[in-house]
C-alpha cells in the first residue's frame, strides 16, 4: 500500500461503498468516508485533520475490504488520525487511555472485583506487565511527548500524579 494518503485519495471516483460498509457511518449520521475523501480530493486535508469526526473510524477495515478501487480508506484516516496527533488535536479520552497504559500498561485498571469474577469463570490470572518496557517503548516511540496533558509528558504527569499521593 503507498504511504502517501494523497495517492491514495486519487483513486477514490466517490461510488460510496466504502460508507455503505461503515458501521460508524450507519450509527453515527455524522461519520462518512465518501465525504471525508471528497473533502480531501478538493484539498481541504487541514479541515479533516481538524475535525474530530475522523476519531469515529472503529479501524474494522469494511471499507478497506469493499474498496473498488484500493484506496484504503482505513488507512487514510490513520493517517489523517497521525498527523492530528502530530498537531496536538485529539480526544481527551485517547490522552487518559495512553496515561493509564502509560502508568498501569493496561487500558483498564486491574480490580479484585474484576479478580474474583475471572477466577469464578475459571479464567487465568492477568499476567504481569512489564510497565518499565512500555514507558520506554513510549518514550522511544514520541507517544508521551505527542500525549501531553497540559503542556506535560506522560513522564511528568506520572511524576506529579506519584508526588501527590
């Protein structure tokens, strides 16, 4: 697949399947591949990285399946996703989600409520994780710097989250 999300649109002559694919497109009303590409294709890329509507992608790759044409347009909004964090414009949630990786390296915290239902299910103990391994694969990788919470790394909030307990 070409890297560039510019040659990708190319191909796009708007024939909608990729939205009638979408199972987002079909829950949300706001959320439409078609659209998204037709805005790109007249060069509006700076409105769609700005826009949170491209957050609604699921990532279930229909539209990349029924594509005619090999546009990818999963893949274009991975992308668009990509450089919108680069610009510091995404969800909260995305930010709280890679701070409790960040901290815990799980997206959800462990409970012994949780515990106790997985031993009753007959289900293995959650392995351990190695949180020293995924900071430093975070930090090597920028997503902490490209995180930040109020002008601070994930570093630096974990640091102030630790001094104020």
């Amino acid at each position: 697949m070409p890297e560039n999300f510019e040659v990708l649109i190319k191909r796009c002559y708007q024939c909608g399947t990729c939205t009638g694919a979408c199972p987002s497109a079909k829950i949300t009303g706001r959320f439409n591949p078609r659209k998204i590409i037709a805005y790109m294709l007249l060069g509006n890329t700076d409105k769609m990285v700005a826009d949170d509507v491209i957050w609604l992608c699921t990532a279930c790759h229909a539209c990349v399946e029924r594509c005619p044409e090999l546009v990818y347009p999963a893949e274009v909004l991975f992308q668009l996703k990509n450089v919108a964090t680069s610009n510091g414009k995404f969800p909260i949630g995305l930010k709280e989600e890679a701070m409790q990786i960040y901290t815990t390296g799980t997206t959800v915290a462990y409970s012994s409520p949780i515990e106790r239902r997985r031993k009753k299910l007959g289900l293995p103990e959650f392995p351990a994780v190695n949180v020293d391994e995924i900071q430093k694969i975070m930090e090597l990788t920028g997503i902490d710097k490209k995180l930040e919470f109020n002008g601070s790394t994930l570093k630096e909030q974990k640091a102030e989250q630790e001094e104020t307990q």
